[in-house]
C-alpha cells in the first residue's frame, strides 16, 4: 500500500503520504510510513 485513501465531503478524496525509512532493521525506520524516501542509511560494513 503506497498510501492512505479516506473520503472527504462530497466526491473529494486524499491521499495521506507518509515518507520516511521503510526498512525495519534500520534505527531510522518509520513504522508509519508508506513512502520510502531514501532516508535508510546505507550499511556499507556489511560483509557477503
């Protein structure tokens, strides 16, 4: 889901958007976002 869709009066809708970190192992991550806006730092210690 890429964001919130409610009813306003009459035949109007919005659309709430949430950006910020999606990644839930990073300390920045954003339980309530549903934008990703490239806020997750990069891990680039991480070894393959």
């Amino acid at each position: 889901m890429i964001g919130n869709l409610s009813k306003e009066g009459g035949d109007r809708c919005s659309l709430d958007w949430v950006p910020g970190c999606m990644d839930p192992a990073s300390h920045l991550y954003n339980p309530l976002a549903n934008v990703d806006d490239g806020s997750c730092p990069i891990d680039s210690d991480v070894e393959e």
